[in-house]
C-alpha cells in the first residue's frame, strides 16, 4: 500500500497499534536548503512535492 503526502510524518508505536502523525511544514523551504547542497541531488528536493 502507497501513502503519499506532502506533510512531515512521525510514528507512535502503542502495544496494539501504530499512529501515523502528519504535521504541514514549508516544502519549499525546505527543498531549497537541499538543493543549496551541491553534493545532494536534486531529486531529493523535488521528490518532497509528491510526498516521497
């Protein structure tokens, strides 16, 4: 199964299930400090807009 969002995401593991906690941050903000980073590919900023 594939979940795609374009939010930051955490995990609370309880002793019977798992919560998915999604929280809205600015993507491209974000996207921009990794694409600053010569020696990261850009792909990594653009793959942030489709939830990946």
């Amino acid at each position: 199964m594939e979940h795609r969002c374009a939010r930051a995401c955490y995990v609370i593991l309880h002793p019977d299930r798992a919560e998915f906690i999604r929280v809205p941050y600015n993507i491209d903000a974000t996207a921009d400090k990794i694409r600053a980073i010569p020696a990261l590919s850009p792909w990594l900023a653009e793959r942030l807009y489709d939830g990946r």
